[in-house]
C-alpha cells in the first residue's frame, strides 16, 4: 500500500466535535468532505486490496483494523513453534497411565528423586508377657526389619510422525504424543507388573516364591497359594469352595480394601459359578461407581494375568496397597529429534520406574493343580 501521507484535513473533519448550524456552512463542509475522499480513494493502490479490508477512511481512522496481515508464531502450526512439548504432557501421559494401567490403580505408588528407592518394614512385631506386680521384668524380643529396594528399569518409547503431518496447523501434537506414550507405557508396565523378571524392569508378583504353607511358618516375601483341586481347571464339584477359601487365607486385616484380579477369561469362567441356592457368586455393580464384585470383593481385570492351564496362577486376591509397590520418578522426560531419520521426526520419551512386593502376607493366589 502506498498510504503514506497523513490526511490531517480529513482527520480533522472525522474529529470536528462543532457541528455548524448555518446552512450555507454545513453545504460548505459536506462538498469539502466529498473533495478528500474523492482525493483519498483516487490514489494509486501498487496491489489489489486484501479481502475484507475496510474503506480508506476507516483506515484512516483506526488504523486498518481487520485489513492487515499478520504474521507470527502460533502453535497450531508445526514449524512455527507447534511442536513445542509443554510441562503439561506429563499430566496428559499420568491420566492415560492411571486409566489403562490396572495394577497401578490398585497398588501403592510413590515418586522418587533418586536413582534407587527403599524401604524398611517389620517381619515380627513386639512380644510382651504376663508378669504379677512385684515380678521382675526380663527383656522382650524387638522387632526385626527387611529392607525391600524395588527392582527399576527405565521405561521409553519412541514414536515418530512426518514432517507433513506436523506442518498440519489442525494436527494437535501434544495429545497425540500423550495418548501414544500413554498407550505403551501402560501396555509395557501390565506385564511388568504381573510377570517382570527384576532384570532392568520391576519385578511382577508372579514371580516371587510361592509356597502353600500359612502366614506362620511361610518364609518373608514367599507367596502363599491354595490348590483349585484339578490340573488345569477347578474342582467338577463344588468349585467356588477354592475361591471361599482363597479369601479366608488372607489375614483379616488385609481384607479391608482387597480386590480379586484375573484376566478376562479366567473371569468368564467365574462369572458361570453358581452357590448351593443357584445364585451366581458374580455381583454386578448396582451403580455406575460401584464395581461388580466376587464373594462381596471387586474384581480388576488384567490381561497379563495367564490363562487357566496346569499349575498356572491364574487368579490373585489381596490387598495390593500392602502387598505390592510401585516407585517412579515423577518426570517424563521427552527429546525431540527431528535429525536421525529424515523426513520423521521421533518423540523420545523415558521414564524411570520400579516394582516389587513388599509384604508378602497380603496377597494369595490360586494354583490351578490338584
């Protein structure tokens, strides 16, 4: 645009705050106006007017409102800042996490700041005894202490997506990046969780030690499990009687938030059970916050539990707030880089995250074998 020259005559007029009374004046004004718009508009324009642009006199007076072109950074478009991962991504990657991860929602979780994590619990507590009122007082054992030190591995993924696709201004890359992560985070740590060796990823509580002796003579960290009465199935009669007894092995204490957790399959098949009355042992929930339940417990379906087969541990019960622990650190860290395979460009994401079990009374399981 060649507007240049500030039309200080036409401003004045647009500002005047007399209005004339006099008609010859006013006639005088009305021609005087017409002359500088005429004069205004007439001027040579070096390029056709943008679309929607307003008359020259509005943009005299308010500078080209709504006419200008504006260019700037905005982060609907990848190039020109729209991939930048913001702090919030890692509230975006928890809730994902927290939704599709069911041991995590069930078992105790703890943020760490150090490489390594640990924690002291008592194995036995204080003994005491009967004494009359003069009778001397001899010393009384003290607790003793294990040192539980999680198993951690550092977990990553790596997505990738094309320079074009970034470039779409209408491609939102933080949830897209969130809900990528998310998904295989959640897919890696449900088997970690369950079935982990320890060997840089937590170690899952199907692979503590397991034994059928009671809480009493049991050794530390030793799980204990109740037999189904058949290889590979569930007794042919009286079934559900296992599963009585499976929740009657776990200490009362630990029965207070206890959950039942199976896979899918292994659930099917419970579902079918029925009680001496004909009424299934399977509650559904009778409200949409309310889970179903099994023998007046939740149930939390997990698909890295095994399938029912000869001498598998198919189904777990027990308090895995006590029994089982998760320890991370808070921070995800993402590394874009857009260098090491042209045209992609990778999302690398890690996070640092350990498991094990820390109080080996407070889950059972039920080994399928005679």
């Amino acid at each position: 645009m060649t507007y240049e020259t500030k039309a200080d005559a036409l401003e004045a007029v647009f500002d005047t705050a007399a209005v004339p009374d006099n008609g010859a004046e006013l006639a005088a004004l009305r021609t005087e106006m017409s002359r500088l718009t005429t004069m205004v508009t007439s001027r040579a324009i070096d390029r056709p007017a943008l679309a929607g642009a307003k008359a020259a006199p509005s943009w005299l007076r308010k500078g080209g409102e709504g006419g200008d072109e504006v260019k700037a950074a905005s982060i609907g478009v990848g190039p020109k800042g729209g991939v930048a991962v913001p702090r919030e991504i890692d509230a975006v990657i928890d809730r994902v996490l927290r939704a599709a991860s069911p041991i995590r929602a069930i078992a105790r979780v703890v943020d760490v700041g150090s490489v390594n994590y640990t924690k002291l619990i008592t194995t036995s507590g204080v003994v005491s005894g009967w004494v009359s009122e003069t009778a001397t007082r001899t010393e009384t054992d003290t607790p003793d202490f294990a040192e539980i030190a999680p198993s951690m591995g550092e977990l990553y993924a790596n997505p990738a997506a094309s320079q074009a696709m970034l470039d779409d201004a209408m491609f939102d890359v933080e949830a897209w990046l969130g809900e990528e992560i998310g998904r295989e985070f959640a897919r890696a740590e449900g088997i970690a969780f369950v079935n982990g060796d320890g060997t840089n990823k937590p170690k899952g509580f199907l692979q503590a030690p397991t034994s059928a002796a009671g809480d009493a003579t049991r050794a530390f960290g030793t799980l204990q499990f109740i037999t189904s009465g058949a290889a590979g199935g569930f007794a042919a009669t009286n079934p559900q009687d296992k599963l009585i007894d499976l929740v009657h092995a776990l200490a009362t204490p630990y029965r207070q938030g206890a959950n039942w957790v199976m896979n899918s399959a292994t659930l099917a098949r419970i579902r079918k059970m029925k009680d001496n009355d004909g009424a299934f042992l399977w509650q559904p929930a009778l409200a949409a916050d309310q889970p179903a339940t099994l023998l007046g417990y939740p149930v939390v379906e997990v698909d890295a539990m095994p399938d029912i087969a000869a001498d598998s541990l198919s189904i777990a019960f027990g308090n895995f707030q006590a029994g089982y622990i998760i320890a991370q650190r808070p921070e995800t860290v993402v590394l874009r880089d857009p260098f090491s395979n042209k045209p992609f460009v990778h999302f690398y994401a890690t996070k640092r995250v350990g498991g094990t079990v820390v109080d080996s009374r407070a889950i059972k399981l039920l080994k399928f074998s005679a």
